[in-house]
C-alpha cells in the first residue's frame, strides 16, 4: 500500500516550465513569426490569417514610425555649417580693404593730384561696388598710392575712395599743359593742311578735320570697311601710338560733344559719354596690339 500510495502521489505531480524560460520562448517566436512573414511557419489558415494581421500591423507600424522620424526631422531647425552654406570667390586686392591697411594707408598719403575729368567715387575697387559720389574736374584730391583692378585709393573727406586710373596729373589742368584735361587739349578750329581726307557720315568728316588741324603730322586714317560701326561709317580710326596716342584720344574726348562722339578706344580702354563719370575703363584683352588699340585711336560719332 505505502508504494502504491508513493506511484499515485508521483503521478498528480504536476510539471512546471520555468517562466522565465517560457517568457524568453515567447518573445523568441514571436520575432520569428515577424521576420519570417505569411505562411512560412504556420500552416492552419487560422493561423496564416493571424500572422498576416500581425505582419501588416508591425509593417504599418514601422511606417508610420519612419514617417514620424521624417516629420520630425524636417520640423527641426537646419543646421548649415558655414564653410557648406556658400562659397566666397576672394578677389586679389580683398587684404586692401582690412581696416588696418585702410587705416594706414589714409594716415600716411601725402601726394596730391588734380582730376583731369568728373570722376565717379567707389567703396571698393571691385566691379559691384557701390558708387558714394562724383569727384569734380580739377579737383585737388589727396592719394594713398595704392592701386588695384584700374582704380586707385584716393581720400575724400577723411575716408577712403576708389576712381577710375589715367584721371589723374600732377598739374592743374587748368593751368595749360598735360594731356588729361579738356582745357589743356588743342582747340577746334583750322582747317587740315596735310593733304589727308575721309569717307563717311557727317561727324567722321568733322572728327577727321579738328585732329588734322590739331596734329598735322598724322597722315594716316581709317574709315570705311566691311564689319560693325565702320560699315555704317560711323567710326574712324586714327593710326598713332605712345603718348602721342594719348593726346590725341584726350582730344577728341575734350571736344566729344561739338564732334558727335559716342565713345573713344585707345591702349586697351575706353571712354564712353554714357559712362563717362567712370573714366578710362579696362577692357578685356582682344589678343593683339592691334585688336587692343594700341596703334591707333578708334573713335565711335553718331
């Protein structure tokens, strides 16, 4: 009977899986039937059915989670390092501009010059500068002797300016001589003695006459030919170089308005009468003497 008793009291014993175990089983399938997705592991078709409920729902869950990210990340502010935001081009003469080489450079000019024509004033030397001005014609300005981008560092008030290069002599031109001033150029009138003459419109003709009266000693000129202005002949180029060149553009320019004149090339530059509060201005290089008017002065009437 007491070894029956002990075989009927094994018998109710009841067996228990650990639950840790069980739990760590659980959540193992559960990963499982996530990952593997419908039909892999279950073959009843209740069950397929529940594992695609499943599936969707941890598939739209995680949608909406990555929406969500996204949402979130858009609504937070944008963090833009400097260095990616824009790229700044230097120009070469951008360590003129430090305060202190300003500062320097206005306290130590002690050379004064004379404008030999209306001179627009500029902050920097750059293209897009912002104009602060007109300088007048014969006009004693202070100047620092720098230069750069073909305008030089001239003071103004105490303040540092920038005009146009080639406007500026060491003599009054209202004093007589110098080859920059309307004042100290040749005066209209006579007639040419050399012999020369030109084709072309009415203000050609004149430009032709005043500088053959006023510079006897060129001879040569061109008017007429197969491409832009001088096909309308409406140009003139005037065959001479050097300082002489320069004198003669000076000229013209003196009197541009009693000669029709639109604009003058002369030595890679040009004066404009749109533009003339600017000066000489640079222009860009044509690749030969010839092309950058360094043997003749062009002239444009209208």
């Amino acid at each position: 009977m007491a070894h029956s008793h002990k075989r009927d009291t094994d018998a109710r014993r009841t067996f228990r899986m650990p639950r840790a175990p069980y739990l760590a089983g659980g959540l193992a399938v559960a990963a499982t039937l996530s990952t593997v997705g419908l039909g892999v592991v279950a073959a009843d078709p209740g069950t397929r059915d529940l594992l695609v409920a499943s599936s969707s729902t941890s598939l739209s869950s995680a949608t909406q989670d990555a929406a969500d990210t996204t949402s979130e990340a858009l609504e937070r502010p944008q963090i833009v390092s400097r260095s990616q935001s824009r790229i700044v081009r230097e120009e070469p003469w951008e360590d003129l501009l430090e305060k202190k080489a300003v500062t320097q450079a206005v306290r130590n000019a002690d050379t004064k010059l004379w404008t030999t024509a209306p001179l627009n004033l500029w902050a920097t030397p750059g293209q897009d500068a912002g104009k602060q001005g007109v300088l007048d014609e014969s006009k004693k300005v202070l100047v620092t002797g720098r230069e750069a981008a073909g305008r030089v560092e001239v003071v103004v008030d105490g303040t540092a300016r920038w005009v146009t290069s080639g406007y500026l002599t060491d003599e009054n031109p209202d004093a007589g001589s110098g080859s920059g001033s309307g004042s100290g150029a040749p005066s209209l009138g006579g007639s040419c003695t050399n012999g020369t003459s030109v084709d072309g419109q009415p203000n050609i003709i004149a430009v032709h006459e005043a500088v053959c009266a006023a510079f006897p000693e060129i001879t040569t000129y061109g008017t007429y030919r197969s491409d832009g202005e001088h096909a309308q002949g409406l140009a003139i180029d005037i065959m001479v170089s050097g300082d002489a060149g320069w004198e003669v553009a000076e000229f013209v320019r003196a009197h541009y308005q009693e000669l029709g004149v639109n604009y003058i090339m002369y030595s890679q530059r040009i004066w404009s009468v749109d533009r003339s509060g600017e000066g000489w201005r640079y222009v860009e290089d044509r690749g030969s003497a010839t092309a950058n008017h360094y043997d003749h002065v062009h002239v444009t009437t209208y």
